[in-house]
C-alpha cells in the first residue's frame, strides 16, 4: 500500500473548525475536493471523510469498519452510553441489535407508538386554545416522552416524565459541543442512567412489575447477550435510553415541520387533504432530507484499506458525510428546495435518504428506530396542518454553526386552536 504523498501535520487538526463552522465544515470541505475524500485530523488522529452510494456500502462493511473504540467518550457519556450497541461489531452487535429490532416487527410497534403520540398531541392541544404562548419544541419533547415512556412500559410520574424529556433533550443538544451544554448533558445522562438502572434491578428482584408481557422495558431487562448472560443493569439502562433519547429526539424534526410549514403555508393545504397519510410521509422524508440534523457518522479503519486509490491506514478515522450526501445536487435535482414530492407515492431507496445512517438495520449499525421516526414525524405534520394557529415575531433562523440545531425560538405558537378552520 502507498503511503500518503505529504504526511497530515499536526495543524492540521479540523476539531476547533468543526467546532465552529457545525454542519457547513464538511460540505464545504468537500467542495473543495469536488466530492472527493477529505483528509484532516480529528482530535489529534488522522481522519478521512467520504461520501457517496459506493461510500455507504464501504463505510458500512464490517470488514472495513469498526465501531468498538471509534466514538470518543465526550459522545459516549453524553449522547449514547458506555457499553451502547452503537460500540459494538460483528455477532454482539447483531444480537443486541436484534432486541431493538423485535420490538418493532412487522409494523406494529411502531404503529402502536405512533398512536400513542396522537393521543398525546391530541390532549396537549386542549391546553393550548386562549392565545396561550407554546414553545413547540419543548412541548412536543414532553408529548413524545409520556409517549415513548407509556410504550416502553416505563411507569413513570408525570413529574419524571417531564424530567426526561428535559434529560434526553440535554442529552441530544450537548453531545457535540463543549462548556456547559455538554456538562448538563452529562448529568442528564448520569441521572437517568441510574433511575433505569434501580427500575430494571428492581424488576429483576420481583420488588416492581416487570411490566406488561413483550415491552421495551421487559425485553431488555431480560435480554441475553451472546455470552448468555442477562445485560447488567447500567447496560440494560443505557439500552433503554437508547430507545427513549432518539424517540424524544423527533422534537427537533417537528419543529423543523413547523418551520416548513410556516415559511411554505402551501403544503397545510396538502396535508389537510391527505387522507391516506402518503403525502405525509412524503413530507416527513422531505423534512429529514432538508434539514439538518447529525451531520456525519464515523467508525475506525479495521485494517489497512484503499478507497478509490486513496490509502487509509488501520485506525484511522473515517467519516460518513451525512448532511452533505443529502444536500448532494448530484443525488438531488435542487437539493436546497424543500419539494415533499420528491418522495411522493415512493420510499426512498435504503442509500438514497441517509439523515439516519445508512445501510441494513437489520445486519449494520443504521438506526433501528427510523421507521419510528418517519412514522412519528408524519402523524405531527397531519397534526400540525389541522391546527388554526398564529406565529408571534420570533427568531426562526437555524445557525448551521450550532450541532444539533433547530430554530433559535424553538417554534413558538400562540392561539391554537384544533382542528381546520373554515
């Protein structure tokens, strides 16, 4: 294998650029290469940046790419957890990755939770009416914690459920960042890995109800990995976080619906005509699509590589463009247009649309939990197109420099009303 041309120098490192420029440092690095692969260094350690189908189904191949080691503990401690699926390869992946995916077989719990979020929304709004202010995406964070709780057979207090709303919001916001976001987030994560924690020894003890036959929380408290051994309580934990966090994460995406909503009033319209739910989810695809929310993924070099000529040594870091693949006007006609028909009476291919990861869930390391989020995301736009409300002066700019980001007011409404006017 060749080495490189010219060793990367150690200023070099793009970490405080990254850091500053959030979302647009890839992209425009990209750019610069006319979509090739960008060489950097990333906390000290060479990295290289790919994108493209063919770079999915590479980035993708255990063969190639290790998960183990490759995420930083700053993003283990706040945004996944130490000993999450997401550190694992090969047959403990698959296994673990299998309780995820047993839980939303054949449709229906994922169906299931998407109604339990209707309900909620629907009670929430009732609250609303009388010109009361509503910040949107707090809101929706509390709907879709109650929700995804009740779903995962979590009885929890209205006042914990509050808590992990704001603890799994923390979670998400503070993940990519350093000072006092990423602090809380720590907290956050701290706190509730050890409710969980004391719930799932609890259960195992016979001191609580395990909960109802064929839950979230029964499946992974009595889950078995490849050793044959149940998962210890903070693992358990950190796992039912991650079934938690992502679903409650569906608030930044709502609030980008409401967004396009107002900045784009024609698709209310659309929606509220919709009555079989497919312009919906064509408008929930276009949503993940246009705006941003992880802007790339990254995994180790599992043994020394070539890419398209290119050498990667074994352990180097390599990165997945999410955001840029995306925003590719290669891949998409107009791609900074926001046109739900793009996806309309179609699903996207499993490499075209990669907001999520890209890949096989049931065999890589994409998000299990993808259907949940389109699913989920649809139901709130059909909600929010027959909601008759105003939207007060507010700063709805999206700071590409911020990860994650949504709009700075997070969406405030004022004297919603249910159901369509007129």
């Amino acid at each position: 294998m060749s080495p490189l041309k010219t060793p990367l120098a150690p200023w070099t490192d793009s970490t405080l650029p990254l850091l500053a420029r959030g979302y647009a440092w890839l992209p425009d690095r990209m750019r610069a290469t006319r979509g090739g692969p960008v060489r950097t260094r990333l906390l000290g350690r060479p990295a290289i940046a790919l994108r493209g189908p063919a770079a999915i189904g590479f980035f993708y191949d255990e063969r190639h790419i290790r998960r183990a080691s490759a995420l930083p503990d700053p993003v283990l401690d706040t945004l996944f957890g130490q000993g999450a699926v997401h550190t694992l390869d090969g047959d403990a992946h698959r296994a673990r990755k299998a309780m995820f995916l047993a839980l939303l077989k054949d449709g229906a719990g994922v169906a299931a939770l998407a109604e339990h979020v209707a309900l909620q929304w629907s009670e929430a709004v009732t609250d609303w009416d009388g010109g009361r202010r509503v910040v949107l995406f707090d809101e929706t964070a509390r709907i879709l914690a109650r929700s995804v709780c009740t779903w995962t057979g979590l009885g929890l207090s209205d006042g914990d459920t509050r808590q992990m709303a704001e603890d799994c919001t923390a979670m998400v916001d503070g993940f990519a960042t350093l000072g006092a976001r990423h602090w809380r987030a720590r907290a956050a994560r701290a706190r509730q890995e050890e409710a969980l924690a004391a719930l799932v020894r609890a259960a195992r003890e016979g001191e609580e109800p395990a909960g109802d036959s064929g839950t979230a929380f029964e499946t992974v408290t009595w889950h078995r990995d490849t050793d044959g051994r149940l998962l210890d309580p903070h693992t358990a934990a950190v796992e039912l976080l991650n079934i938690i966090r992502p679903t409650v994460a569906i608030a930044w995406f709502a609030a980008f619906a409401a967004h396009a909503l107002h900045r784009w009033p024609a698709h209310r319209e659309l929606l509220r005509k919709d009555t079989e739910g497919q312009y919906a989810r064509a408008f929930a695809h276009e949503v993940r699509r246009f705006y941003p929310f992880a802007p790339f993924v990254g995994g180790l070099a599992a043994t020394d590589l070539t890419w398209q000529g290119e050498a990667i040594a074994k352990d180097t870091l390599v990165l997945l463009d999410l955001y840029g693949h995306n925003h590719d006007p290669e891949r998409w006609d107009a791609p900074y247009r926001f046109d739900p028909q793009r996806f309309a009476g179609r699903e996207p291919g499993a490499d075209e649309l990669i907001p999520q990861g890209g890949g096989d869930p049931a065999r890589g390391h994409r998000c299990p939990g993808e259907d949940i989020t389109v699913a989920v995301l649809a139901t709130f736009a059909a909600e929010l197109a027959a909601l008759d409300f105003d939207v007060p002066e507010q700063d709805l700019s999206i700071p590409l420099s911020r990860v994650p980001t949504r709009p700075r007011s997070g969406f405030v409404l004022t004297a919603a009303r249910s159901g369509v006017s007129g």
